[in-house]
C-alpha cells in the first residue's frame, strides 16, 4: 500500500511506496478529498514517477508547473510510443516534453507564432522520428482538441532523438549541417533558389543522403562511366563544378574520399535538379 507524503495539487502528490521510496503520482483527483499519511486511491493514478536521477532535480520542479490535462496527453504519447514503436520514454524526457508542449500551446493561445528555422533540416536529417513525432502531434491533438502547427513537430522530433530514437544524435547532427552547406553550394555555383520544402529538393537531398552514407561506409561507386556521361559532363561544366565543389565540401567533413563516379552521380542529380526548377521558374 502507497501512502500519501505531500499533497502538491487535485492531480499530483507525492507518495511513499511499500519499499519507503519517494514517487511522484499523477491522475485526476489523486490529490483531492485525502491528506498526508492516507492511503492512495490507486484507481486514480495514471502515471507515475519515481525521484531518482533527473526527476529528483530540475525535472521535478518543472513537472508540478504542467498543466494535468497536458501531461495526460504526454502520457498517452509515451504510451503510443511504447506500443508502436518499442520506445520507452524516461521520466525526464517526458516532463520535458510535457513542458515543451505546454510552452507551445500557452504560445499559441496567446497568438504568439511558432516558427522553426530548423524545420527542413530536421526532417531530412531525422525522417523517421519526424514521422513518429507527427503522429504524437495527432495525438495531442485527439487528447486536448488542440492542433500545433507543423512547425512544432520538428521541435518534438529533437525531443524523441534526445529520448533515444536516434541510434547517432551526433553524426546525425553532422548530416543536417552537411545537408545545409550543399544547398548553399548548389544556389551559390548554379545561381539558383533551392525550396527546400519541394518533391524536387528533397529528391535531390534524399540523393545526397545516399552518397554521404556510402562514403561514410567505404561503399562509394567506383569503375568508369562510358563515353555518354563524359559528354554530358563536359557539355555541362558548371553543373559539373558545382558537383566537384560538393564532393571536396564532403571529402573535408566526413575525411572520406569523393569518386569521380561519385561527383558524376552528384552532376546527374545536379541536372535534375537544375532543370525543373528551371522548368518551374519559366511556368506563367
């Protein structure tokens, strides 16, 4: 039997387990109607957590300041990670998000807008937990009638990567960054605006991604391109520079060797590129 220590709010108390351990219980109404020393009504509790680590800290503090209804939404959240997706959230990562949430949604109704300037970046660096992240934004939805804007999704999806999803937070981080120069270089050698956001620039990413990833794994394409791509290579010189100037960008970042192969697999997707938003630029 759970026995009450502290009364924090109607939803929140502190209690004592059946081991004299300290545990933070959360529920609607926990709190009410009971006093120090009473027992727990258990039908009440929804989530719990225990003060060690973190939690103990500045999770703790941050934890009595979010809103009940928020953090049962949260909690539904970590529940749908759980079941679908095998990630069990630690209590300060879901405080954290708690809060998180809580901040964006006092920001929204105080018609503060929330922009993130690392959206694009964040979905190509992290697409899988930007994925799972929308669907803990549908979540929150379905639990407060509250919908955030697509912008907060990526702020979650920095969450869930601190959580543990990412299996490589930091050489993730390192592609995004990576991801960003090569869109500098491309508008800075082709002399053309990359909307990030389009099928075409993400295409053409997606493609980086995958020339990255071998060079990173020693797995770059090598042999000789027929006399087709030399051609086209030399009718293309300033598509192919831009690709050159790609290749020496991740050659210095990554400490791995770009393959001519490699630069005209880059010249290829360049074109691409190139030439529909080319195509686009000249629509009436």
């Amino acid at each position: 039997m759970r026995t009450i220590k502290k009364i924090f709010n109607n939803n929140i108390v502190n209690a004592v387990d059946e081991n004299g351990e300290d545990v933070i219980l959360v529920g609607a109404g926990v709190g009410y109607l009971t006093g120090r020393g009473k027992a727990v009504d258990e039908s009440r509790v929804e989530r719990e957590f225990h003060l060690t680590g973190l939690v103990r800290g500045g999770s703790f503090r941050v934890l009595l300041d979010i809103p009940y209804p928020v953090l049962k939404a949260v909690a539904r959240v970590a529940a749908h990670l759980q079941e679908t997706h095998g990630l069990t959230l630690t209590p300060a990562a879901e405080v954290a998000l708690a809060d998180h949430i809580a901040q964006a949604i006092s920001r929204l109704d105080a018609g503060i807008p929330i922009y993130n300037s690392m959206l694009w970046e964040t979905k190509m660096t992290y697409p899988t937990e930007f994925a799972v992240a929308l669907q803990a934004l549908e979540v929150v939805h379905t639990e407060l009638g509250r919908k955030l804007p697509l912008d907060e999704a990526g702020f979650v999806t920095l969450h869930l990567v601190n959580a543990g999803l990412s299996s490589d937070p930091h050489r993730a981080m390192t592609l995004g960054a990576a991801l960003r120069e090569i869109i500098a270089i491309v508008e800075r050698e082709l002399g053309i605006v990359v909307d990030v956001s389009s099928p075409t620039s993400t295409r053409f990413l997606t493609h980086v991604k995958f020339v990255i990833q071998r060079i990173t794994r020693n797995q770059t394409y090598s042999g000789s391109f027929d006399e087709f791509f030399q051609t086209l290579k030399a009718q293309n010189a300033h598509i192919y520079a831009c690709a050159v100037a790609i290749g020496d960008y991740l050659d210095a970042t990554f400490a791995a060797r770009v393959t001519e192969e490699e630069r005209m697999y880059l010249m290829l997707h360049l074109l691409k590129l190139h030439d529909e938003l080319d195509a686009g630029s000249r629509k009436p």
